[in-house]
C-alpha cells in the first residue's frame, strides 16, 4: 500500500494508472518507485499466486467473498462512494478515490489470511 500513497502524493492519477491500466492508460512504474518499494505488492501477489496452485487451496467461496465486500463497504461507510465512481472532476476527487482503494484493502488484509486470500482470489478473478 505504501507504494500507492506514494503514487498518489506524486500524483493521484498515476495510482490509478497503476491500479488501471486499460481505463487510464498505462504507466511505467519503475519511474516512479524503486524496486525496494515494488517488492513487497509482487510479493504478496506472488504468493496468492502460488498458494491457489501450490497448496491445492479450496476452490473460491464467492458467496463469503460477496459477504466480505458488503462487510467493508458498511465499515467505510460514504469513502465507499469512491470505489465506484468512473469519473472524477478534479485531482481531489482523484486524490480521495485512491486513498478509498488503499483504505479498502487495508481492510481486507485485516481478515485472516484464508479469507483475504479468498476475497483477492475473487476479486482478480474474470
């Protein structure tokens, strides 16, 4: 998440260029932050990677990962209005939707880590 904050005290759309390269074309990150900074979000997504195929994790839950999601959004409350909001006016709104993703996040990786891994499974899932 640090690695975010920093993309979005640079410039807030560079953190959703991060986390949404088709919608808002892409960017080289590697200008941005170092690679002391980059390792620790290629490694948790590495290891949800390994984890699913490596230790033959249960398949997904979508129904406890759809409980999740409702769960979060009720603890965020009106932040989660940036979640989902395509457009934005200004570099505040921008601003206030990136600290809404990483904050949604933050969240999630409070559940234990079987029920976050499930929750991320779902979510990057197609």
């Amino acid at each position: 998440m640090e690695g975010l904050r920093k993309l979005e005290a640079i410039d807030p759309i560079l953190c959703f260029k991060n986390l949404f390269p088709e919608q808002y074309g892409s960017l080289h990150i590697t200008n941005h932050l170092l690679h002391e900074e980059l390792l620790p979000m290629m490694e948790a997504f590495g290891q949800l990677i390994s984890d699913r195929y490596e230790l033959q994790n249960p398949d997904m839950d979508i129904a406890a990962a759809k409980l999740i999601l409702v769960e979060v959004v009720e603890v965020m409350g009106d932040e989660a209005y940036y979640l989902d909001t395509p457009l934005f006016e200004n570099r505040k709104d921008y601003s206030e939707a990136c600290r809404s993703v990483i904050r949604f996040y933050e969240l999630i990786a409070d559940y234990d880590e079987d029920t976050a891994g499930n929750f991320l499974r779902y979510a990057f899932s197609p």
